[in-house]
C-alpha cells in the first residue's frame, strides 16, 4: 500500500514536531518534509510534491493564503 505523502508547514517548530510524531505513528502516512515559513513551504511543495501540505495561514516571508 502507497502511503499519503504529507507536507507540514508551519512556523511554530514545536507544534511541527508533535503533528511530525502523530501523523508518523498512522500507518498509511509519512511525512515528506517540514517548512517553517511561506517561502520554503512553496519549494518544498514544488520539489516534493506532496498529496497533503497542512498549511499554517499567518507564517513569516509569506502567508499560507
């Protein structure tokens, strides 16, 4: 079974890391990467492609909108 290739941005590094931990015990996800502002969201989702970003809306250099 593929598994759903997830994106996780946000600028708050703790909250990434609890989501990271949660989402990694689910069987049919994995984590592909994690951003910390609006700029490297947008290149990690263009080189990684991921199925799912969760997107923080208010995030430094660029906004999740």
């Amino acid at each position: 079974m593929d598994k759903i290739r997830v994106l996780i941005s946000d600028d708050n590094k703790d909250f990434c890391e609890i989501l990271k931990e949660f989402l990694s015990a689910q069987e049919d996800m994995e984590i592909v990467g994690i951003a910390n502002d609006g700029v490297e969201a947008l290149e990690l989702i263009s080189a990684l492609e991921p199925e799912i970003v969760i997107l923080d809306v208010i995030m430094p250099n660029l906004d999740g909108i």
